[in-house]
C-alpha cells in the first residue's frame, strides 16, 4: 500500500480496484442465482460462500463453483 501511495493518485487506484472487485462480485453472485447445480443444497452454500467470504469467495467460485452445475444441452 506505501509503494501505492507514494507513486500518487493510491486512492483513485485503489477506488478502481474496489469498483471492479464489486462488479466481479456481483457477477458471481447472479451466475451463483441463475444457475442449477446438481445438488439443490448447492446454490445455498455459493451464495453463503460469497457473502461471508468476500474477498476469496468469487475466486474459489470461479474455479470450483463450475463442477457442480448442471450441464444443459
């Protein structure tokens, strides 16, 4: 963070990263909503995941969360 700060302008960096981590977020938790996954319990646990998980959820999701969907053909 001091290296951020002192190349100046650290807090528009570090407003954009919230921003785009916030939209990455979101765009886990609709995929998480709008999906069926083959165990129902499934989507449940995502969504806690996400929640209370916030800054490892959406990746854990994005690697993991991707085995346990339904395949629709």
């Amino acid at each position: 963070m001091v290296f951020i700060q002192n190349m100046g302008g650290g807090f528009i960096i570090l407003f954009l990263f919230s921003i785009l981590y916030f939209i990455f977020w979101v765009y886990c938790l609709v995929d998480v909503i709008r999906s069926e996954f083959k165990d129902p319990n499934m989507k449940i646990v995502w969504v806690l995941i996400l929640v209370f998980a916030q800054g490892i959820g959406p990746i854990v999701y994005l690697i993991l969360g991707k085995n346990g969907k339904k395949t629709i053909y």
